[in-house]
C-alpha cells in the first residue's frame, strides 16, 4: 500500500461511529412545515428533496471517490421518514 492508502485506512479505522441528527433535522422541519399541504407520496418526495439539497457533503482529503452516509466518517443518519404512517 501507499502512503495515502495507508493513511486513509488508518483514519477509517480510527474513526469513532456516532449518531448523527442531520436528516432528523431536516426532514422533520419540512414535515412541521408542510404537513397536510400536498399529498402523502408528494410529500415525502418534496422532504427528500429538501434533506439533498441542504445535506452537508464530506469529502476527505486525499479521497478519490468521495461521500459518506453523514457529514464524517462513521457517521449514521437517524431516519424519522421511514417511521411515518399515514392514514392514506
């Protein structure tokens, strides 16, 4: 291995796992704000649209292929939207 492979490997192991409450943020603000607006199957699309567009991107230095499921590596998003029930 090379220098920044090695490097790289080391930090994802070094990393601790934490739970991050980005997305919980996100998606529940939009359903405070828009529930009952549009339909069940609209509004979870418009709340994925608006958790891409003001997700935070992690991108480490050195990495070719980039992204994680948080804003840092092992880092696990809750997921509220796939909790939700509906009368419809």
């Amino acid at each position: 291995m090379n220098e920044r492979i090695e490097r790289l490997r080391a930090e994802s192991f070094e990393a601790e796992v934490s739970l991050d409450h980005e997305r919980a943020e996100i998606v529940t603000d939009f359903y405070r704000e828009n529930f009952g607006k549009y339909s069940v199957p609209v509004t979870r699309a418009l709340a994925f649209r608006e958790f891409c567009e003001k997700k935070s991107i992690y991108i480490g230095r050195d990495e070719l292929v980039v992204g994680e499921r948080g804003p840092f590596p092992k880092s696990v998003s809750t997921y509220p939207e796939l909790n939700c029930h509906s009368a419809e």
